[in-house]
C-alpha cells in the first residue's frame, strides 16, 4: 500500500509541481498583493498593509470606465448572442440538406486568430482620409451619416465591440445548442403532434424546458467569458484601451502590469479581484434564479 | 365530397405554410453563413489588391480583377513573419507535448492507481478548474520577471502547460477501460507504464487527439501572456506579431499587407479544423471554451 | 367510431446506398375495424405493424390508399388534426412537467370554442386520472413514478381530449411479467368502460389473444390473417400463422400425403381421404397429442415438464422441425417414464396440413 501511494502521487507530480507553481501560489500571492500598500516592484519593498489598494483602483477614472465597457459589454452581448444562437440552431436543427456546411461554416470563427479576425472587422468599420470603409458604403446606401467606427463617438465604438464579441462567441454556443437540440427525443416531439400541439407552443413548453440546462450552462459561460473579455478589444482598437477609452477590467489589470502605464502589480491585484468577485456573485445570482427555471432530468 | 375537398384544402395551405416556413429558415441561416464568412472574404480579398489599388477605392471594391500576390512577399519581408510563425510552432508544439505528457500522467493515477489522499488530490484539482486565469496571472508575471525568463521559450511555455480541464476529461475516459484488462495485465506482468502506454493510451486515443489539437488551437491563439512576457520580437507569437504589425508594421496603414499576414497566419488552423473536423466539434461539444 | 384502411401501402426509399428499390413497410393493407371494439395489430418485429400504427395517426402518409375514421376521409389530415389518443412504447411522458401537467397538455393545446375553462380543464384531467386509478399521484413528476404507473399516465393523457381513436404502440412491452398481466387487463377494462375504438400493436401472441376482440396477423408488411382471436388458432390460414400463435408453439413435421394417408417419417398418423399425394408441412399443436399406446406416431422420450394443471411430455422426432415436440396432456394420465419411446395418436382438430411450397393450408376432412 506504501509503494502504491507513492507511485501515485509520483505519476501526479509533474502535474501538483506545474499547479502549485503557476495556480496555487499565485492565487495566494495575489491576495497578498492586493493588500499591500505602496509596493514597489524593482526595490521589492511595501510600507504598509490595508485596503488602500481597492479604494485606489474603485477611484481611479480609467477602471470606471473599464467596469462600464464591461457591464456594457456584457448586458448587450449575452442576451443577444445567447437568444441569436438558439434561433440559428433550431433553424439548423430543422433541416437535412447542406446541415453539415453551414455547420462547418459556423464554427470557423472558433478556430482562428482573434487577433487576426478583429484586424478584417477594424479595417471594415473604420473611416480613414482615403475610405469611409465597407460599413459606412452600408449606411449610405440607407442614407446615413458616415461614422467613425474605430475612432469616433464612443457608442459607435461599442457597437463594433459588441458586434466582434457575438461574432466571436456564436460558433461555441450554435455547437453547444445544437448538440443539445438533437439529444431530445423525437418521440416527445411526435406526441406533441398527435395531441394538436402548435409549433410555437411545442418549442415553449417542450423544447426549450428540455434544453434549459445547456441554455443556462451557456449564460453561464457567457456572463464569465463576457466579463473577462480583452482581445477583441486590443484587435479593434489596439493596444493602448485606455487612451481610446474603450478598456475592459481584464485590460486594465494587465495595463496596471504592464506597458506604459504598468509596474503596479498590487493595483493589478487588487482589480484582478474585484472582477473576481463580481463574476462570483453574478454566477451566484444565475444559479440562484436557475433553481426555479431549469428542469435537471 | 365537400369533406375530402375541405382536406384538400387543409392540406394544401399546410404545404404552402411549411414552404414558406422553410425558405425563411434557409433565408436566415444562409444570412448568417455569408456574415461568418464575410470577414475571411474580405481578408484574403484585400490581401490581393495591390497597395496602390487598395488606396485609391474609396468606395470599397467587392471584387478585384488584377489580384497580386505581392503583398504577401512584403508581410514575409518587411516583418519577421516567418519568425512569428517557427515562435508560434516551437511554442504551440513543446507546450502541447509537456502537456499531454503531465495530463496522461495525472489522469492515469487518478483513473487507475489508488493511493493515499486520491480523493482530496481530486477535488483540490476540481476546485482549480473554477480559477480564472486573470488572477494568477499578475504572480506568474513577477515570478517569470524575477527568474529572468522574459523573453525566453522557457518563460512563454511553462505557465502555459497546465490545464485542469483537460485532466479531468481525460480522467473521464481513461475510467471507461474496463478493470479487467488491468487485472489482465497484472497477472502476465506488466507494469503501470507499460499498461499505460501500450493498452490505455491507444483505447483512448481519440480523446487524446482531441485535447491534443484543442490545446493546439489555443496556444496557437494565444495572446495575452505572450504579450506580458515578450518585448523582443525575436519573441513575438503570430497574435503578437499581428499587434506590433497594426501599430507599427509596414510604414504606413499599408492594410493589404496587413491581410496577407492576417491570412497567412489563419490558414494553418483552418486547415487543421477543415482535417479534423468531426473531431474538433465533437470535443468542443464535450466541454471546450473558447481560450 | 370504425376505422377503415382500403389498399393502404407505405414506401419508404430504401436508406442503403446502391440499392434503387423502395422498401414496401406495408403492402395493399384492407381492413375495417368495427366500432367500439380492440384490435391487436401481431407479427415479428419490422413486419410493418407500427407502421400500420404511424399511418393511423397520421405522423407518417400512406404512399397510396386511404384511411376512414367513421365517413371522414382522413388520409390527407395531418395527425394535429385526427383527434386520435396514442400511448408511444416509451410512454413520451414529459419528464418536466408534473403527472397533471402531463395529462392537462392536451386540453391546452385546444383553441376557440373548444377550449375550456381552467376549472373544466382540472375536472376532466381528474376524471381521466380516476379512470387508470392514478389521481393519488397527480403532483409527482413521472421520473417518481415506477413504470406502470408511467404507462397509467400515458393512457390518460391519451384519454383526456376523448379521442376518436385509441392508439397504443407495444404498450407492455416496458413492463414486467407481473404488471403485464395485471396492465393488459386493465388495458380491456378501460377500453369497454370508454367503448373508444382501440388499435394497439404487439409482438407478443399471448398478449394479443388475451384481451383483443380481433386480431390481425401480420408478416413483412402483408396481413395474412384477421379474426377472433379464437378462430385465428383454430384456423389458421397458413404454416405462419400457425406457429405465431400458441405457447408452448405449434409441432412442425415434414410429412407427406400418400395414398388418403398423412405420413410422419414411416407412421401413418392420420386418415385425409381425397388429398393428392404430396410432401406437405405437418403441425400439431401441443394439445393435440394424446397419450396412447396404441398410437400411430412415435417419438423418443425425452423427458416431463410439470406445468401445474397440466403437464407436458417432451420427446424428438427425425421428421420434427422443432428442436423438441411438446405435447401438452392433462396432470391425471400416466406416463412412464422408463421408456425409451413414447407413442400418440393425434386430435384431427388440432392438426393442420400446410402446402410444402406456398405453406398455405390445405383443408382435409377426416373420419
């Protein structure tokens, strides 16, 4: 029995010694971080310790406004990406022909480059002295004003956010849905019809109780994702968010790092927590009201 | 008579109906196809203007009737994309193979051994899986900082290796094997690496390929960390390259150059989830989150 | 209401590859069930009988033919639309919603003048409830519920719109031997108490005779047989349905006509003046044989089986299809159990003379 648990923890120890060193630890030390006051990250030192740290970063005006985008970002885009994904998987879960393609189709944003793709959406959206860019031919064909997306009033910017951030997150949740869709069984479906059942009321009361947990494993997953969100927005208007006063929390934690304005783990620390705690909460809430709505078989 | 017309009737407007339902759901889902693919459209499109071209629309063209391939010998020349590219393929393939190695390792002894502690090991290691990355990332910063490892492979691999999620999923299938082929093993001899390697292993091999090529996307995508510890572009992952090439790269704002490189450096992964398809979509449904 | 199917047949394109051809799952079906009544729809799994079920409904349309319900023609009326109640093999109960929900769901679905008051609506569903004694359970949800109390629930829900026709798809086939028995007849007692047309599909014989005023016999997608239940054993029209039907199942022997005498292997078993000398199929069933010493048919003794009522001596027999002759007699004849042989002469009643190439029955009149 002594030799077998040693072989164990011996098979496990590649795995405890990159988890301690990279997780565990830091997940203390930022803790630690957060709390001390003045640290000084070339002469290692700190004078003192305290809440100063958190009174700092909910003061400071650039992580207002990154709180702002986030909340934002995350009302607009979780509802809506969320509500498009199941319209477009019960759309694909009711045909047979070309399925596979528009499937296949529909993942790809998945796999590239967020970076790389949110460069095409920047050269899309922007107006520049030689084009107003594809978007703004768009809105004139309607008749509308040229807008700069990537550098002009800050709700045009919020769109193309909020646009990048649901084009980027459908591929997962059409996959998800989908799959989801197809494990309910057919023959709740046929019962449905045989008592007179209509389409609407079928999806109400049929489908979408039976599919509520992976709908709400997708809100979820959504709220986290939404609120940790950072590299569409370094995609569409680079790397210094705050001057274009579009920073996210997770942007603000790595610029407090990081760059230009960087050398202050212990103010990274103390927003890296804050973001921690809210998504905790809001993750609380979501479970708390999924109670009432969410049919676990 | 006037019955069987009436259900004629019936029958007729419920086909007409269903008709009309149809091509409103391949209306939509046709719509969304072109918008996913739009975006690629007009990479690869803008890649073959030539510069000059490119400058003067200032109506954007849909199409181009001269494409050129120039900009592409320009994002190779006038940044180190190839450099970019052998970065991102060391970084992509070291971190994916000292993964597996430290994910099979673990979830054999939690599938399969006993030994003391395992169920608190267990769920320690679930707990981790809740962690967000953002938190410890600030430490692992200093700590990469304080070791020297800035720019270095060392310093953009080792914090990027360990996965919980994967352990567990592979946790989950290396427990589908049934004991008896341990029990089997056992008795002719064979010791755990060997049953390992040679039984476990290639039973679960499709699960091993899926995480293989999902960590595989995600190093190739990843841009926050090797963004924190590299500033020498002797360094730069593509992501990075990608970056410093938007705000500095190719003088000034030369966008078809830009989109060569943008494609240049997509096609791999897309060709990749054109290959495993069914594979990749499969273990994304299993679990996967984007990152 | 009586149902009608005339020269119904369902094509589905084949699913294998290469192959052109359709597959014919029902073949130029005709039948009438009169009102009121409960047909079993029997035969071999994919002999097309929940096919036939499919097509009553409506979720699937006939390639040709057509389906009355009373004097409406309702084979273009999508199932929405038949008003028929359908008990699904896996009972379909949503696992969501509550035993009352379930049963309610139906009544929803109603629109206009048809639909009713909540109060109503609770009043009927409670009325269905009581009809299947399920009204104690109303609140739980059906993964509480043990399987034949799901299948209670599935039968009210089908109940509760007062369908036109009752539909059930191998409805005992989830359950267990005991609750069978009991649930079959439950199945007949509700059926006369709501007098509701009754189709349901089985592959078990047993159940199908028990409770069915008729039963149709069905084999790829052709009928061979519809009658009493009764009348279908005694008469079977050929070798098919002679040995669907009967537990213990009926004896097969290759015999032959020879000279106005059925031959089993060199023994002379039965006199059937004015038949041409042929090789036929032979079948017995199992209550036919009587012990005699005398007989003209013998077997090697095997062995007894005590049933209870009755026993039954099993024995062989080169020209025997079977892997074991059956022969059911009552507990009061002696056997001895010593002999290597045993010998019997035959009930002419209980046997049936099968053409040898198309199986069908040839009738013969014995002395």
């Amino acid at each position: 029995m002594e030799k077998q648990s040693a072989k164990g923890w011996l098979y496990l120890l590649p795995a405890i010694l990159f988890l301690g060193v990279f997780m565990v630890y830091p997940l203390i030390d930022v803790f630690i971080y957060s709390f001390e006051e003045g640290y000084n990250s070339a002469s290692q030192t700190y004078y003192g310790v305290g809440l100063y740290n958190y009174s700092y970063v909910l003061r400071d005006p650039y992580f207002l406004q990154a709180l702002k985008n986030t909340f934002i970002l995350v009302i607009v885009t979780v509802p809506l990406s969320t509500g498009f994904a199941l319209l477009i998987s019960v759309a694909l879960s009711s045909i047979r022909t070309l399925r596979n393609l528009y499937q296949t189709i529909y993942f790809l944003p998945y796999v590239t480059n967020t970076l790389a793709v949110g460069l095409v959406f920047m050269i899309l959206f922007k107006k520049t002295p030689y084009t107003d860019g594809l978007a703004n031919l768009v809105i004139g064909w309607f008749g509308g004003e040229a807008i700069d997306f990537i550098d002009g009033p800050y709700w045009a910017k919020m769109f193309v956010l909020c646009v990048y951030t649901i084009w980027v997150v459908m591929p997962f949740k059409i996959l998800i849905l989908t799959s989801a869709l197809a494990s309910v069984d057919e023959v709740y479906y046929n019962a449905a019809r045989v008592d007179g059942t209509s389409k609407w009321r079928t999806f109400v009361r049929i489908t979408l109780p039976m599919i509520s947990p992976t709908v709400f494993y997708l809100i979820i997953t959504g709220f986290i994702g939404a609120f940790k969100a950072y590299s569409d927005a370094v995609a569409l208007f680079g790397t210094d968010l705050n001057a274009a006063g579009m920073n996210t929390i997770v942007g603000y934690v790595y610029d407090m790092l990081y760059g230009n304005s960087g050398g202050y783990p212990s103010y990274a620390s103390a927003a890296a927590i804050i973001l921690f705690a809210v998504v905790l909460t809001i993750t609380c809430i979501n479970l708390l009201i999924s109670r009432k709505h969410v049919h676990y078989s | 008579m006037t019955q069987q017309t009436d259900y004629e009737k019936t029958e007729k407007s419920a086909r007409a109906g269903k008709r009309m339902m149809n091509a409103l759901v391949y209306a939509l889902l046709t719509l969304w196809a072109l918008m996913v693919l739009f975006p690629f459209y007009w990479m690869v499109l803008t890649s073959v203007k030539s510069y000059g071209a490119y400058n003067s629309e200032y109506i954007p063209q849909l199409f181009t009737l001269s494409p050129t391939l120039e900009n592409y010998m320009e994002a190779f020349t006038a940044v180190p994309l190839a450099r970019y590219f052998v970065n991102t393929l060391i970084f992509t393939v070291v971190t994916t193979a000292i993964m597996m190695a430290v994910t099979v390792l673990a979830a054999y002894a939690f599938a399969r051994l006993n030994f003391r502690g395992k169920n608190a090991a267990f769920v320690i290691f679930l707990s981790l899986m809740m962690i967000p990355s953002e938190l410890v990332v600030i430490t692992n910063f200093v700590t990469i900082t304080n070791l020297s490892l800035r720019n270095t492979f060392l310093g953009l691999i080792l914090p990027s290796v360990t996965s919980v999620f994967y352990i567990y999923l592979l946790k989950e299938n290396f427990e589908q094997v049934p004991d008896d082929l341990y029990y089997a093993a056992k008795v002719d001899g064979t010791s755990d690496l060997k049953y390992l390697l040679k039984v476990m292993i290639p039973i679960c091999k499709p699960t091993i390929v899926t995480i293989a090529i999902l960590k595989v996307i995600e190093c190739w995508n990843s841009y926050v960390w090797p963004r924190l510890v590299t500033d020498d572009e002797n360094y730069f992952l593509v992501s990075n390259g990608i970056q410093a090439i938007r705000e500095s790269g190719f003088g000034r704002e030369n966008i078809p150059a830009m989109m060569a490189a943008v494609v240049s450096i997509s096609v791999p992964l897309i060709v990749l989830f054109l290959i495993f398809r069914q594979k990749i979509m499969a273990g994304v449904a299993r679990g996967g989150t984007k990152g | 209401m009586k149902i009608v199917l005339q020269n119904v047949t369902k094509k589905f394109p084949s699913r294998s590859k290469g192959v052109r051809e359709d597959v014919v799952a029902v073949r130029d079906f005709s039948f009438e069930v009169p009102d009121g009544q409960l047909i079993g729809l029997l035969g071999p799994s994919g002999c097309g009988k929940s096919t036939t079920l499919n097509l009553l409904c409506g979720l699937q349309k006939p390639t040709s033919g057509r389906i009355f319900f009373g004097d409406d023609d309702v084979t273009a009326l999508p199932a929405e639309k038949r008003g028929v109640g359908f008990v699904f093999q896996s009972y379909a109960l949503y696992p969501h919603l509550t035993v009352l929900q379930n049963i309610l769901f139906p009544l929803e679905n109603l629109k206009g003048k048809d639909r009713l008051s909540k109060e109503a609506m609770r009043e009927k569903a409670y009325e269905a409830a009581r009809l299947v004694q399920i009204d104690e359970l109303m609140d739980r949800k059906p993964s509480e519920l043990s399987g034949g109390q799901q299948q209670r629930v599935a039968i009210a829900r089908a109940l509760v719109k007062r369908p036109r026709v009752l539909l059930l798809d191998e409805p005992l086939s989830n359950l267990d031997a005991r609750l069978r028995l009991q649930t079959r007849e439950e199945i007949r007692r509700i059926q006369r108490e709501t007098k509701i047309t009754t189709v349901f599909v089985t592959h078990d014989q047993e159940e199908a005779m028990s409770i069915s005023d008729m039963i149709v016999v069905m084999k790829s997608g052709v009928i061979q047989q519809i009658g009493k239940p009764q009348e279908v054993y005694d008469n079977p029209v050929n070798l098919f349905v002679a040995k669907f039907l009967g537990t213990p199942p009926i004896n097969v022997f290759s015999g032959r006509i020879d000279g106005g005498r059925l031959m089993i292997g060199g023994d002379a078993v039965l006199a059937v003046p004015g038949l041409d000398d042929q090789e036929v199929w032979v079948g017995v069933r199992p209550e036919g044989f009587v012990l005699d010493d005398n007989g003209p048919l013998c077997c090697n003794f095997s062995g007894v089986e005590v049933m209870g009522r009755d026993i039954s001596v099993v024995s062989t027999n080169a020209a025997c299809e079977n892997a074991a002759i059956r022969a059911i007699i009552s507990a009061e004849s002696r056997v001895d159990t010593q002999k290597k042989t045993v010998r019997f002469s035959l009930n002419p009643g209980k046997v049936f003379i099968f053409d040898r190439e198309t199986e069908a029955r040839i009738p013969f009149e014995s002395i």
